[in-house]
C-alpha cells in the first residue's frame, strides 16, 4: 500500500494498474484501434491550447458545482461507461458507483458491465445513466432500457459509433475474451452474457453477431417511443451529425471517439469540440470524454463550450490499483486540480470559465489593441 500513499496525480495509477493486471485485461483498457495515433493525439492535443489567465480576482470563493440534465452534481466531472470493470477488481461497477456517489458526481453505467443494473442500483443513492448498446433484437433493448428506468436511472447515453467493433491489434493478438467467471450481467438471462474465445477478438466476434449495424436516425427516434428518459448520443464529432442528432430529439451530445478505439485518426476529442458546441448553439448540452487526465484539461474543455467530461481509463486503471478508494482519489484530485486551475485563472464559476481564458494554436494571432 505504500505506493498508494505516494500518488500525486491522475496518471500514475496507469503504471501501477499495467503491474498488478493480466496481460489480455491491461492491453484491452489501454489500447486504441489500428496505428493508436488518436490515442496519443487525444492527449497531445490538450498541450495545444495554452491559458490566458486574469490576475487580481478574488478568488477566496469558488464554486464548481454545475447542472447535468436538470442534476445538481458536485463538479463537472463525470464517470464515462467502460465495460467489464470486474476484470479490474472484484468489486467492478459497485465501487465505481460508490465512489462517484461519494463524490457526489454521475457516472455511466455501460450496457456491457460485469454488474446489472439493479446490482448498481443496489450500492445506494446517486445519478446514474445507462449506456446503450443497440441489439439486432429489439426485444432485448426495449426489456434494458425498461429495466435501467426501473432501477432508477436518469438519462440514456445511446452509443452511435460502434456499428462494427474498431481493429484493436492487442485484442486480436492476445485472443481477448471476457475471463470464464464473469459475465456482462445485463444479457445473462437472455444468453447473450458470454464471449466466445476466436482465433481474433472475442469482443469483435461478439459485436458482429449481436449489434445492430443497420443502427440510423429514425432508430434515435423509436428509442424515444420506449422510454421517457432523456437521451444523450455518444460518439459524435461533426457540426452535420450535432444538427440531426437536436433534431432526432436528443437531448445531449457526448463528444466521444470511444476513447480512441474505434476508428483510427479521427481528431482528438477537444479539437472536435469547438465545432459540435457552435452547431449546437447552445440548444443541448454538450459533453467530452477522452484524454482527460488534469483539472487543466477539464478547464480547457469547458472554455471550448463542454459542459462537462466524462473520465475512463483513469477510473479503470485506479480500480484496478486500489477499488473503490482508487476511483475515489481519482475523482478528488482532479476536483483539487480544477478548482485550482479555475483559481489562478481567475475564475470563480463554471460560468466565468470563457473562451478568453485560452489560446489555441488554431486561433488567429490575437492583435493587442492599439492604446
């Protein structure tokens, strides 16, 4: 445990997590599909947008608490759906949901979770969606979404990137498939719970047989006719798809490439932002997940129009390392770390968190007014 004293930030948990995983489960966290140029270009593009920061506001105050959805949540950080999480730790999904429930933040429960809906729901209170995964069998999403809204959950983050699963390399080399004592509890009664081992990726072979590829609009709008829960449409990175996804209904946009692991260069998530905020013109909220690892970076998100992120991998990788108080420190260094960054940016709201408070190397040069 003396490793876990000495952690000071967000991404150290990663080395620790590689350390204590097998092989298959670290390698299907951490990769990203084909050459990985999206994976390391969702971080690096965070290092091309540099701080403005006003000097001389009191900042004796600062308030981080936000609104997701008519939720009153603690800070606008959030949990991202990732699948399988008892292959980090026993506990899986029930100490995520616990620790972001301490944190008093939401977190996404994924369609593909070693835990079912009403196990999470069990853990006691808190602000939870559901992710959606939509199967060739109609019958099977209308009985989850049924379920996730009995078990108390308040929005549904429909997942629109994922018709085909993306090449992960390490997955194919490494045979991935669910180990032999879990199962993705939300399919166990129907028989869709268990993963085939293949010559390539189990998780490839299961998409390919159970996921809807003919996956459009109109399906947006029948998932609207089984549910009075709100929908947010994870996976979108263009102006054209932000104006169809307002006017299929949505009630959020989640700026997501699936954390790098579907198709391969496609733009980092925060570069993708700033054209999805302007086509949303402020009618739906709009929310980033991928490469966060600061409170810097969640400041630069929300200066770029976000409303707030969605973490992965760090969840995972501080489950693996240390459960629930893994998740927990996680969460709470990046609150210190943001409220800090609002601090000496002179920001003491989400609300006074502006496009002014950065520069982008995508910007014209800023020409200082003559005096």
């Amino acid at each position: 445990m003396g490793k876990m004293e000495e952690i000071t930030n967000v991404t150290e948990y990663e080395a620790i997590a590689k350390e204590i995983l097998p092989k298959m489960v670290y390698d299907y966290y951490a990769s990203g599909a084909e050459d990985q140029w999206t994976l390391k270009e969702n971080r690096n593009a965070f290092a091309r947008i540099l701080f403005r920061p006003r000097i001389l506001v009191d900042v004796s105050k600062i308030d981080l608490t936000t609104t997701v959805l008519g939720f009153k949540i603690s800070m606008p950080i959030m949990i991202a759906p990732s699948a399988m999480q008892k292959m980090a730790h026993p506990e899986g999904e029930y100490a995520t949901a616990r620790a972001a429930s301490a944190a008093d933040t939401i977190m996404i429960l994924s369609s593909w979770a070693t835990s079912s809906v009403e196990e999470v729901a069990s853990t006691g209170p808190g602000i939870r969606f559901f992710q959606l995964y939509v199967y060739k069998d109609r019958n099977v999403v209308t009985q989850l979404v049924k379920r996730a809204e009995r078990a108390g959950f308040k929005a549904i983050a429909l997942t629109v990137d994922t018709p085909r699963l993306g090449r992960r390399e390490a997955d194919i080399k490494n045979r991935f498939t669910l180990p032999p004592f879990l199962t993705l509890k939300n399919f166990e009664g129907i028989n869709l719970g268990k993963m085939d081992k293949t010559d390539d990726s189990g998780l490839a072979s299961y998409v390919a047989g159970q996921i809807d590829q003919s996956l459009s609009w109109k399906d947006v709008k029948w998932l609207q006719t089984i549910t009075h829960l709100p929908i947010l449409v994870k996976g979108v990175l263009t102006a054209e798809d932000t104006r169809l996804a307002i006017q299929a209904g949505a009630a959020g946009i989640i700026v997501s490439n699936h954390g790098a692991r579907q198709l391969d260069y496609v733009p980092a998530t925060i570069m993708a932002l700033e054209e999805v905020v302007k086509a949303a013109q402020g009618r739906v909220p709009v929310f980033l997940d991928g490469g966060v690892r600061r409170g810097t970076d969640v400041f630069k998100a929300l200066a770029l129009g976000a409303s707030g992120v969605f973490i992965g991998r760090p969840v995972l990788f501080s489950l693996a390392a240390d459960g629930e108080a893994g998740v927990r420190k996680v969460l709470q260094m990046l609150q210190d770390e943001f409220e800090l960054t609002m601090a000496l940016n002179g920001c003491r709201s989400l609300r006074e968190i502006t496009r002014n408070h950065i520069v982008t190397e995508w910007d014209t040069p800023r020409i200082a007014p003559r005096l």
